[in-house]
C-alpha cells in the first residue's frame, strides 16, 4: 500500500496568525483614537518631620467650565514624581513651602490648591482650562513660598503630568474608577506599541519603563466596578469601557 507523502500543512497558518494579529491591533488602536483629548493633571509628593511623603495625583473639572461640585480626582499613589519623566509633557513645577496647618486633613491638599482656584475664578481671573488652573496654583505658591519661613511648614513637590482622555471637559467618564494604559509611537517600525489597561497606575508606570522606557503617553478613561476588578485580575478587554 503506497503511503501519503507527508503532511505539510495547508499554507494558511501563517496567514490566519497574521490577520489576527493584525485585527488584535487594530482593536487596539480605537484606544488611542478614543483618547484623543488632552488634560493636565497636577502631582503632589508631601514630606514634613512627622508624617511618611506622601504622593498624591489632582485634577478638577470645574476649570472647563462645568460647577464647582463637578468631580475631582484626588487618587494617592505609590510611586515617585521622577518616574513620570518617563511620559510626554512632564514638567518639574518646584518645591514649595506651605503653612501645615492649613492642609492637615487627609484631603486637606487637594482642598487646599481647588480653593485657590475657586478664589482665582471669583476674582474674575480667567480659569478655563487646566493649564490656567495649575499656573493659578503655581503663581500662589510662589508668593507664599517667598514669605517669612514659619515652624509649621510643609514641603510640597508639584509636578505637571499630561494624559490623554474620551472627554474634552470631563477627565472621568463612563465609570466611577480610572483605569490608565501607556501607549508609544514607534517610528522605526510604523507601529503603536502599548500596554494593557490596569486600574493600577503603578502597574502601568513600572511595565511601561520595561517594555518601552521613555516619550510614552498615558491614557486615563473611566471604568465600573466589575471592570475594574475584571482589569485587577488580568482580563484583557479593547477597549476597556463600562
């Protein structure tokens, strides 16, 4: 009995990985198209003598021109300012010097720099966008800074971090959590490289100076609570909305 030759395949394996891998990035890719609209938020690292640094990120849309009660992200990380030099538009705002007694709650900060702005806004200062609003910041913090050095003093490091989000006047929308993903151009391959998205801000941070290093983008869009938890635990969702 003559034998079959030998199987070798029917020629489209090949193919068939190629075309998912080319619809995996395109899927992909409606993230970045999505996120197509640029904020700034401002990052805070606070040390005094009697309390562990602290490292917290800030943003207020009410600078967009929506009320004052419209939602802010005041989000404690665990991650040093010098690691965002890693993503486009970092800039080192300075050490500032700041009466203790007027942040000592927990939110106190956050409260702090919004009041500031609500203050900029009343005196019929032009805050309208989040640029004005952490140049208002800035500005304050210089003039105090300059003043008679006082006993209650904290030390406050700001830096200014540039994400790209869905919204153009809402930094959050679609869900109560933030979830973040990097994403970089690479020019020598004419490709997008990126991340997963991650609830974690951290995890994003640490995967995206392994796989990437540097000039990366960050992502941030809003996400429920069972996508929040479906994101912890390693699901992979394009996009990652709802």
């Amino acid at each position: 009995m003559e034998l079959p030759p030998p199987y070798s395949g029917n020629g489209s394996g090949q193919h068939d990985v190629s075309r998912q891998l080319e619809i995996l990035e395109q899927i992909q890719n409606l993230d970045l198209q999505a996120c197509s609209h640029t904020h700034e938020l401002l990052f805070s690292m606070t040390e005094d003598q009697h309390t562990p640094p602290s490292a917290v990120l800030h943003h207020w849309d009410f600078v967009h021109g929506q009320s004052e009660v419209a939602r802010t992200l005041n989000l404690p990380v665990r991650i040093d300012g010098e690691r965002f030099k890693l993503f486009q538009g970092f800039q080192d705002l300075g050490t500032f010097q700041i009466p203790a007694s007027e942040i000592s709650r927990d939110d106190g900060l956050h409260h702090f720099l919004m009041s500031k702005i609500i203050g900029n806004r009343e005196n019929e200062c032009v805050v309208s966008s989040d640029t004005e609003a952490i140049s208002s910041v800035i500005s304050y913090l210089q003039g105090i800074s300059a003043s008679e050095p006082r006993a209650d003093q904290l030390s406050v490091h700001l830096f200014a971090i540039r994400v790209l989000g869905t919204d153009p006047s809402t930094l959050i929308v679609d869900g109560a959590f933030p979830a973040w993903k990097w994403v970089k151009e690479n020019r020598a391959r004419r490709r997008i490289e990126q991340g997963f998205w991650k609830p974690e801000l951290e995890d994003v941070i640490l995967h995206g100076e392994s796989r990437a290093g540097k000039e990366m983008c960050l992502l941030v869009r809003g996400v429920s609570a069972v996508r929040k938890d479906e994101l912890r635990n390693g699901m992979v969702i394009y996009p990652a909305s709802g």
